[in-house]
C-alpha cells in the first residue's frame, strides 16, 4: 500500500532497493561478498556463452538467463546498488555512441520512411500495452514497458526506478531480442543472404591515442548522469550519460569508443542485476510470464509487417532494407545484418537510430507521468489502484 502524501516516493524507492538488496542490512561483509561474487561468475559465464558466439546482445541476454536460472534454481543472487548506478552510466556512454553525423543526415534525408516507422513504434507501445492489460491482466506501467519496441537496457534500469514488475518486463523484453536475434538471421541465412562468419559487438577497440578523448567523454558524461539523477529524471543516470554521449558523438566533436570490454562487463552486470530478480518465482508464474512474452510479440509482428508493406507501396525502397530498418532487435545486431546483405547502412543506422532515442525520451516521460498521476489519486484519499496480478 502506498502512504499518503510525501512517504509514497520514499516508500517506494525503499521499495526498490530492498527488492534489489534483499536481506544486505543484516547479512555480514562476507556473506554479502560471497553472493555477490557468485552472482558475478554466473552471469560471466552466462554472458560469455552467448556473447562468445555472436548472439546479438548475447552478453546481456545470456548473463540474465544464467543468474535467472540460478536464482530459480533457490541460489542467493544480489548486487551492491554502487555497482548498479556504475553500470548505468557506463551503459549510457555506450549508446550514445551509436549517433554519428552520418546517421543524423540520415534521418533528415528519408523523412517519410522514418515518419512512418515512428507511427508504427507508437501503435506498437500502444497496442502491445493495451494486449498485456486486457489479456494478461497487467498494470499499466509495466505493460508500456515491457511493450516498448527497443532499448532494452534503458527500459530495464526505469523499470527498476518506477517500481514495475522488473522479472516480467525483463522476460518480455529478453524475449523479443532473442527472438529476433536468432529467426531474423536464421531465415535470412536460410536464404543464403547472410555472412554468418561476421561478428560484431557494442563498443571499440581501446587506442591510446584517444585516451583523452574517452576522459573527457566519461567526465562530461557521468556529471550530466549525476545531474540527471539528482533532479529525479527517471532513468537518469542512464538517460543523462546517453544523451551527453550522443551529443558528444553526434556532433563530431569526440570519436573514442568505451572499450569493448569495458561495454560487454556493464552488459554482463546489468544482466546481473536483472536476473537476481527471478528468485521466488513459481513456474505457473514465469510459464504466463512467457505467454504473455510470445502474444506481445506476435502483436508487434504483425503492426510493422502492415506498416512495412504501406511503406513500400508509396516508395521505393528495398524489402530487406525495410526488414531490418523496422525490425525491434538491437542496434548492433540490426547493423550487422545490414552490413552482411550489403544494404545501406545509413539508412538502416538511421531508422534504429530514431526507434532507439523514441522509446528512451517517451518511456520516462511516460513513467513519470503514470508515477505522479497514481501518487495523485492516492493522495486525494480515493481507492488504491488495483494490484498488479503479475506479483504472488
């Protein structure tokens, strides 16, 4: 039950930490150290199984599938909240870096194609939502997430901040990934399109020479994350150190990349801190939490296959393109797969692009809102809103 007043952001930021710390108050620095440490090497080896062989996001799916396994399985998975709030501005600079001043002329040169992806994003939130709701019975805010077509990292740090169902949201969003990691580019293999040899990971090689380059590109971006934070933007400290890297890439101004393995530790960890969320999760629970993963996506699937066709009636452009440039997968993935059909990276860079800053600018705006309005209607002393039916 949320308190009236000033307690309820209090109380649900307690909330959270306590959701994501259990029992750390009272466990010795050893006990704590132990678990942590074995969280750690589960979600490394997890991480390093999928990465390893070129799954897309595999560094982050697979670390999230092995902690979540253990943490089924009754061991006792946690994270320090100072590792967490590091891995979120390390995962903020490394997004960021996927604009360019290629990409930011690409969106201004294929204005009806962008337009129509950005209608087909918003109807899929929609939609997606309004299917998780009636269908699974889900609250609003963790229905919009879990529905959000992209951005699975930032999407997991707000659900944390907000209070949604984090274990839902996660299986959601982890399914949609690994759905169309492995059947986008297994049917385009199929066909003998795709040069399955290439690899291709989030960040870049570490070169000396830009040593001072990616200084600066760590300060700027961890003191806007900070300042993001300290004025409670949902999401901030991600949010902040993406869109101050973004700027920074953006502009031209800095060209240094985090480190791969830099990027690829933060993808396992926050893989970590997602997975230690499934402890105490019956199967009848996780088993709808799947459903539900499967009929969410189906809905998406269909949505960008009409706008897709629309699109291709009103200009001409190149089917596979369209696939890939519409395809909710992750950026690199969706790059790579681009790169391999010798199609134009720009414009498929620019479509994903503009899909990945749509879901990370509305899905806080949309979080505080849906936040301050529920803190509203329990504060003018009408009835609580009704419990998510995802909890047991």
């Amino acid at each position: 039950m949320i308190p009236a007043r000033g307690g309820a952001s209090i109380s649900r930021l307690a909330s959270v930490k306590a959701a994501f710390l259990p029992a750390s108050q009272v466990l010795s620095p050893s006990v704590a150290f132990g678990r942590v440490a074995e969280t750690l090497a589960i979600a490394v080896a997890g991480g390093i199984a999928l990465g390893l062989v070129g799954m897309p996001a595999g560094w982050l799916s697979g670390s999230i599938l092995a902690v979540a396994g253990a943490s089924l399985a009754g061991r006792h998975m946690m994270m320090p909240t100072w590792l967490m709030r590091t891995i979120y501005v390390l995962i903020g600079i490394s997004l960021g870096a996927v604009v360019t001043p290629e990409t930011l002329h690409g969106m201004a040169a294929y204005p009806l194609s962008i337009a129509v992806l950005i209608a087909a994003m918003a109807v899929i939130g929609v939609a997606g939502a309004y299917y998780l709701q009636v269908v699974h019975g889900w609250d609003k805010i963790s229905a919009y997430l879990a529905s959000a077509p992209g951005g699975m990292s930032q999407v997991i740090v707000l659900a944390a901040e907000v209070g949604a169902d984090l274990r839902a949201v996660a299986i959601v969003q982890t399914m949609r990934v690994v759905i169309i990691a492995v059947g986008l580019p297994a049917g385009l293999t199929l066909f003998g399109l795709v040069n399955t040899a290439a690899r291709r990971s989030v960040g870049g090689p570490f070169e000396l020479s830009q040593f001072g380059e990616l200084a600066v590109l760590i300060a700027l971006s961890t003191a806007m994350a900070l300042v993001a934070h300290r004025l409670r933007f949902p999401g901030g400290l991600l949010f902040g150190a993406m869109l101050t890297s973004a700027a920074l890439h953006g502009s031209g101004v800095v060209h240094a990349l985090m480190p791969w393995w830099a990027t690829n530790t933060a993808q396992i960890a926050l893989g970590a801190v997602t997975g230690s969320r499934f402890a105490n999760t019956p199967l009848t629970l996780l088993v709808r939490f799947i459903a539900a993963a499967f009929g969410s996506f189906a809905v998406s699937v269909a949505i960008v296959a009409v706008f897709a066709v629309a699109l291709i009636n009103l200009v001409s452009v190149h089917l596979a393109e369209v696939m890939i440039a519409f395809a909710p997968g992750s950026v690199d993935a969706m790059m790579l797969l681009a790169l391999a059909l010798n199609l134009d990276p720009v414009y498929v860079g620019a479509h994903h692009l503009t899909r990945i800053f749509l879901v990370s600018m509305a899905m806080p705006l949309f979080a505080r809102h849906s936040v301050r309005r529920q803190e509203i209607f329990v504060d003018e002393d009408k009835p609580p809103l009704k419990e998510p039916q995802l909890e047991e």
